[in-house]
C-alpha cells in the first residue's frame, strides 16, 4: 500500500506540471482513482471471503436444461451464428438479458432459498454461466463454477453451479464420449465433480447425452455409449467405496424405462437397487419435463446410489419433500383447448421470450445423524 500511495502522489505532480486542459485532467484523475482502487484490492486479495457452512443439514439439488443460452457473439469455432444480433434468431443483448432472468427466476423456484447445487446444459461458455450467477435473483447465492469448454459442434455444454458457502470442491473433470458414429463421433463431455457438504463427500456426474433427432432405434447405440462410459466410473468409485453417494443428473434423451437407463446404468424405481431414479414414479403417470407428441416425458432425471436412499447417516433422500419437475404456471404456454406444455423462448424460429424447452428438476436431501 505504501509504494502505491508513493506511486500515486508522485503521478499527482507530473499531473499538475503537465495537464493544463481541465478536461483531461478531470479524466486522469478518475482513471488514476480507479487504478488506486485496484490496487487496494489486490493488496487486501479477495473481495469477497465466503464462509464454508460445514453444519447444513439440508441440500436442494436440481437439473436444467435451459434451451441454448449463448451470449451475443460469434465465436469462430462453433455453430453459434444464429445467436448473434445479425443471425437468424436477431440474438440482441435485450433478448439475451431476459433470457438470463428467465433462468434465474426458474432456479429460483427450486427452493425459497436458492437450490444449493444445480447441474446445467446447453450453456455456450463459462462467461455466460458468470453473466447468469450475476443476476439480481441468483446474486445472493454467492454460487462457484464448475465448466469445461466441449467438442460439441453448436458450442454448448453442461455445467455446474453451486453455493460456495455449502460445496466445498476436491476435484473435477471432463469424461469425454467418442460416439459409435464414424461421421459425427462427438458430442457433449459428461462433467465430473468430486466434493463435499457438511463434510461428506459426494460425487457428481451432469449428463447431455445424444439427441433422438435421427430416431429413437437410429440414435440410441449413442446414448448406450454414454451410459457405459458414466456407469463404468460409477462403478469404479462403488469399488472403492461401496458406500460413495452419487448424484448422476442430466438430460438424457432417453426415457426411464429405456435400455441405457434401466439397463446399462441398472436404474430403476426399486429403492433397494444398486441406482435409484427418482423421477421413476413420476414418469409412470405421466409427468416429465419434455412434451413430445402430446405427452409429458421425463427426460431429465437425477439417479442417486443407494446409500443416498437407505444410508443410516450423512446425507439421504428427504421423503417428506419428493422430487418434483418445476411445472409452476409462468413456465408454461397452453394452446386454444387448454393444454400446457413448455414455454419456449423461440417456436421455430419466432421469438416467445418464453424460458426453455424443458422442465427444471430438483430433489431434495437431509442429513441424518
């Protein structure tokens, strides 16, 4: 701070013997103010000191597909010139702006105080997840980071953002996923997290598996794929630890009852299973998060290990708050006869200003002693 002060009064005297015009000498001194400013801060390190809350007893953790949130510019390595201002959707700094409220105010619905966790897909880039935890209803949170940039063509990717006040991070990675299709072998990373809440580890997989666009039989070895690279690191975290909580959350493109979910990933609505999904009931009477053809469908889902459904302490489902999609009223759009379904932020390619394509998921958990 001293040799700052020194810098500073000395830049003062040059600034009086030399500056005549007032006008720039008003502009030089704001400029210099705001560099004494930034010293400060460097000097005193973090803004912002968050306090690890290592006795929470509680954790809200949920999943969003948020439908394409790309920033306003062309990045020259992927497919994301429709979402520029001179593209085909006109994406403007206005449209993006609402788009980032949009979200928050979905998170938001997820529990009174700001989900503690929450996994996300169909993110361009770090700088827009930075652009959404900024926002007037996600501020509060104080919420981290976790991204990596993926080889998928359109540029979007999965991710996870969480309260710093509750994870506390160990490690994390991308697992990349080379698809059986010599034509298009890539597609969106799985993201990995290791940490812990309250002091209990827990690991995290966010999923973006392969669309159904080509048919569901066509497309469907590329989401077995999937599932066999994230049950084979499952299943070595189990070996080593056969107690681990595990949270796998995504948007799968595939139904519960399909073979890269009840199959390959062996989950199931048996509490007793190596995998429990907790969005099993509720697709077998017709909730989900994704209308197709006149029907709800439950897409996004969060599969947790056993010992987060039977532990005998640590962390375990809450059952007095089941899992829920977000379906609140202002996330839907209903058609002439009265039927609601998601409301989108474009159908086709006209503007709705609407939230995504897809219903949020949140799940909740205790601590038990």
């Amino acid at each position: 701070m001293h040799l700052n002060y020194r810098i500073f009064c000395a830049s003062c005297g040059i600034f009086h013997r030399y500056m005549k015009n007032m006008k720039s000498v008003f502009l030089v001194l704001v400029a210099l103010i705001m560099w004494g400013a930034s010293c400060k801060d460097v000097a005193s390190g973090e803004k912002e000191k968050i306090k690890l809350n290592k006795s929470v007893n509680d954790l809200t953790i949920g999943f969003y597909n948020v439908e394409n949130i790309y920033d306003t510019s062309d990045d020259p390595n992927t497919l994301d010139n429709d979402f520029t201002p001179s593209g085909k959707y006109e994406w403007t700094p206005d449209r993006y702006k609402t788009k980032l409220d949009r979200v928050s105010e979905v998170l938001s619905l997820m529990d009174n105080d700001l989900p503690d966790i929450v996994g996300l897909c169909e993110i361009e880039n770090k700088g827009v997840l930075e652009d959404l935890i900024a926002t007037s209803l996600l501020r509060p949170g104080q919420y981290g980071i976790v991204h990596y940039d993926s080889p998928d063509e359109r540029g979007i990717d999965v991710a996870l953002i969480y309260k710093r006040s509750v994870l506390e991070l160990e490690h994390s990675e991308k697992i990349k996923v080379v698809l059986p299709v010599n034509e298009d072998p890539n597609t969106r990373d799985i993201l990995y997290v290791r940490a812990k809440a309250g002091g209990q580890a827990l690991h995290f997989f966010v999923n973006h598996w392969p669309s159904r666009r080509a048919g569901q039989q066509e497309s469907e070895p590329s989401r077995i794929k999937a599932a066999e690279i994230v049950k084979t690191r499952m299943d070595a975290i189990l070996s080593s630890d056969p107690s681990a909580r595990i949270l796998m959350m995504g948007d799968f493109n595939d139904y519960p009852t399909d073979k890269s979910i009840r199959e390959v990933i062996g989950a199931s609505g048996n509490r007793a299973g190596l995998f429990y999904n907790t969005v099993d009931s509720l697709n077998a009477i017709g909730q989900g998060s994704y209308w197709y053809k006149g029907a709800w469908n439950a897409l996004d889902q969060i599969i947790i290990s056993n010992s987060l459904v039977s532990g005998n302490e640590g962390w375990v489902l809450d059952n007095s708050r089941p899992v829920r999609f977000i379906n609140d009223e202002r996330l839907l759009f209903r058609d002439r006869e009265g039927v609601a379904r998601p409301n989108r932020t474009y159908v086709g390619d006209d503007y709705k200003g609407g939230y995504s394509d897809h219903l949020a998921v949140v799940s909740y958990f205790k601590r038990k002693e």
